[in-house]
C-alpha cells in the first residue's frame, strides 16, 4: 500500500539530502508500538499488574498467606485474574481508538526539512518548527516527535520509501530536536 503513496506523492528524494519526505497509514501493530513508545519503561501492564497484585495479596491477607504457600499463591492468584479483565478491555479500546484514528486521519504524508515537520492529513496540514518539538523518542522501527509533553506525531519506519530516508529522518531529528527537554 506504501508503494502506492509514494507513487501519487511523486517524492524526488535526491536533490536535497536535508528534505525526507514520508506517507502512509498507520497499522495496529504500528498504533501499538507507538503507545508503547509514549508510556515509561516501568508503566507497562506486564510489571504494573503483577506488582499490584502483590501488593494487595499481601495487604489484603492479614498476614495469613505469608504462613501457607498454597494459600499465598490461591490469593495471588485471585489478584491477578481481577487485573485480567482491565487487560481484556484494554485490547477492546484500544482498537477501538487505533480504528478511530485511522478513520480519521486516513492516509498521512509530510515531510521533515531544515525548517521542522509538515503533516498532511485528509483534513488538515500542520507545521511545525524545530523549536516547536520538544523532544523525540527512537525505536527500532518507530519516532515519535512530541510537540507537548504528551502528545506526540508518530513516524514508523514503514512512512519511509528506503531504509536511506529512514536513516536520514533520524539524523535530522537527532540534530534539530531539543532532546530530552520537557521537564
């Protein structure tokens, strides 16, 4: 599907090394990365869920599960399949929002140059300058470039034409965004 943007896009990326330009429409896989790439490293429902749990078995046992390992590991166990069901719900909306925004947004193009982000959507174009985005977060596959503390525009490595433009938008954020600067 990329390689049809790219083509109604008509992107002539060799002329100027300082101009990437990008396009696409964001996947799940993408949407859930991208949600992942915003939490903190300890926010995660893997760590949060099973430490709560803890927490509460201890605190709701009256010392008693402490005596007894199959009673401890009954009342943990409770816990847990308590924090299940935010978990399963949090599956549902969460597809829920990534459908949301696709529907919303459809396919986005833009393109990173020496004066900062330019972002299409079907319903709008937003610009904003170097000094406007306070920070970026890198993954393997994905930038997020945030333009408040907790908002952020998302570039997955698939918006990209060639592994080359991927690596340039990188270079680019890294030596125009003010890193780490939100407080």
């Amino acid at each position: 599907m990329n390689s049809m943007i790219w083509t109604s896009l008509g992107a002539d990326m060799s002329e100027n090394n300082s101009r990437v330009e990008f396009g696409g429409s964001l996947s799940y896989k993408e949407f859930i990365r991208f949600q992942e790439l915003l939490l903190a490293k300890w926010n995660k429902s893997y760590i949060v869920y099973p430490i709560t749990a803890l927490v509460l078995t201890l605190l709701f046992s009256g010392g008693q599960v402490l005596s007894s390992l199959n009673m401890f590991i009954r009342e943990y166990a409770y816990w847990l399949l308590i924090f299940l069901v935010p978990f399963v719900l949090s599956i549902f909306f969460r597809k829920r929002a990534w459908r949301n925004i696709v529907d919303v947004q459809g396919i986005i193009s833009g393109e990173l140059d020496c004066n900062g982000l330019s972002w299409k959507t079907s319903h709008g174009l937003a610009k904003y300058a170097w000094n406007e985005l306070l920070r970026f977060k890198q993954a393997d596959d994905m930038l997020a470039l945030f333009y408040t503390k907790r908002c952020a525009f998302y570039l997955p490595r698939s918006f990209f034409r060639t592994a080359e433009d991927w690596e340039r938008a990188i270079d680019v954020c890294r030596n125009n965004v003010r890193a780490g600067r939100l407080g």
